[in-house]
C-alpha cells in the first residue's frame, strides 16, 4: 500500500487466500467501496473511487460440479491504471484492465480492456407509460 491512501468508512479490502492487492500512492476509497482479489487487484497512484464501488478479480463457477456450493472459481486478475476515476456504483468485474487517466461513469458495470484517456459509460433508458 503506497503513502496517503485515504480509506472512507465502510470500505473492505480483502485478499483471500493467498491473494494480493497492490495500491498506489495517493489513492482514495469514498464510503463502503469493496475490493476482493484471490488472485491480483492492481490499484495505482491517484486512483479514486466513488462511494460503492466493488472491485472483485473472480467470479463464482456456477458450472462447477456442485454449483455455487463448490465453491470453485474463474480467475481474472485487475489493474486499474494511475490518476483514474471510478464513479459511484461501479461493479469492476474479473479480468478487467482500465488505462491510465481513465474515468468510468457512475453505475457502470465493466470487465474488458480499456485504454489510458478513455471515458466508459453505459446508457440507460428510462420509459414511463400510463395506466
């Protein structure tokens, strides 16, 4: 964990099971965020994140023999590049790797590549029909 990380109330950053979670320098956590790594979270310098931004670096393997019960895992791990910003709500999913100076709009759910300088949003519709 690098210098000046400042860590809202509510907020949990776990590795489990020999998982690792790096953060950089100056990197801010707002209010109940959650970064889970049973592999590798990568956080760097200047990173913030709105409040309820969850980070997890694995998914469950529903297909697993036993289902969910199993307990078994795919693995993807995470980087999320310097100086980037992650708005409120954001669900950053397995195998996920975001650029630098990077802004991720609020609500957004992700995984992929993104490059360094982009905006991610996703578009929402809202219909509204009388009775």
């Amino acid at each position: 964990m690098g210098n000046k990380v400042r860590v809202h109330t509510g907020t949990k950053i776990r590795a489990i099971s020999g998982g690792v979670v790096e953060i950089g320098t100056n990197a801010t956590f707002n209010y109940n965020c959650m970064i889970v790594a049973l592999k590798n979270i990568k956080i760097g310098a200047g990173v913030e994140f709105g409040p309820n931004v969850l980070v997890y670096d694995h998914d469950h393997d529903f297909r697993a023999k036993g289902g969910l019960k199993a307990n078994k895992y795919k693995y993807g791990s995470v980087e999320i590049g310097d100086n980037s910003w992650v708005g409120a709500n954001t669900i950053i999913l397995r195998g996920t790797k975001l650029g630098k100076n990077c802004v991720v709009g609020a609500g957004c759910v992700i995984s992929g590549e993104f490059p360094d300088n982009s905006i991610i949003t996703q578009k929402r519709e809202t219909t509204v029909r009388s009775v």
